[in-house]
C-alpha cells in the first residue's frame, strides 16, 4: 500500500524533474528536451492519478507540467529574464523543428529523434 510519506517524495521527486527540465531549457541548450517531457508529462500523470486512486492528499504541490509561463511564474521559480526568455525559445525551437505546437508534439504517438540546437 502506498503510504502518504512514500507519495509524499514521489511528488517531490516530480518537482525536482520538473525545475531540472526548466532549467535545462533554460541554457537554451534544446537537445532531447521533447523526449524528456514526455516522460516528465508520464510521471505527472502517474502523480495526479496515484493522489485521484488512493485519495492521499497533496501535502506537497505538484507543479503544474507546462513550459508556457509568464515572466512572473518563472522568476517565482528561480530563473532570470533572460533565463525565462529561453525557456520560451524552447516553444519556439519545437515549432521550427517539428512544424507544430509543443503540445500538438506532446500528444503524437509516434516517437519524436532528438535534434540539435
């Protein structure tokens, strides 16, 4: 049975994905990034079901998975403007590559090659 504590740094662990995925973004450095979001998007959603399924509460926040933040959301993460900026050209960087939206990208079944920057 999975316990409140366990769920607890399964939560914590997803948070800290999450920022490392923010902050490899952040570099500008792109490569293999939508690959990892996907699994990053598969451990949220394990997360946000495991919590639906068990009724366990969320004593530690999940950060919502989305790249698309205002200057405000990021700086409350950490990052810099310029930082921030690049986190957004990772949005941009999806739709010169893959010609789509990095959601529409997201939803695709079939898998996506890494590409360079």
């Amino acid at each position: 049975m999975l316990t409140q504590k366990k769920f607890n740094e399964f939560v914590e662990n997803y948070n800290a994905d999450y920022l490392y995925l923010l902050r490899r973004a952040s570099t500008g450095n792109y490569n293999c990034l939508i690959t990892s979001s996907r699994i990053l998007q598969d451990l949220y959603d394990m997360v946000t079901t495991l919590q639906r399924v068990t009724e366990l509460e969320f004593e530690v926040v999940p950060y919502p998975f989305t790249l698309r933040g205002n200057q405000e959301y990021f700086e409350q993460l950490g990052f810099t403007p310029e930082q921030a900026a690049n986190i957004d050209g990772f949005l941009r960087f999806v739709r010169e590559i893959f010609g789509k939206e990095f959601e529409e990208c997201m939803q695709e079944a079939r898998p996506l090659t890494c590409s360079a920057s």
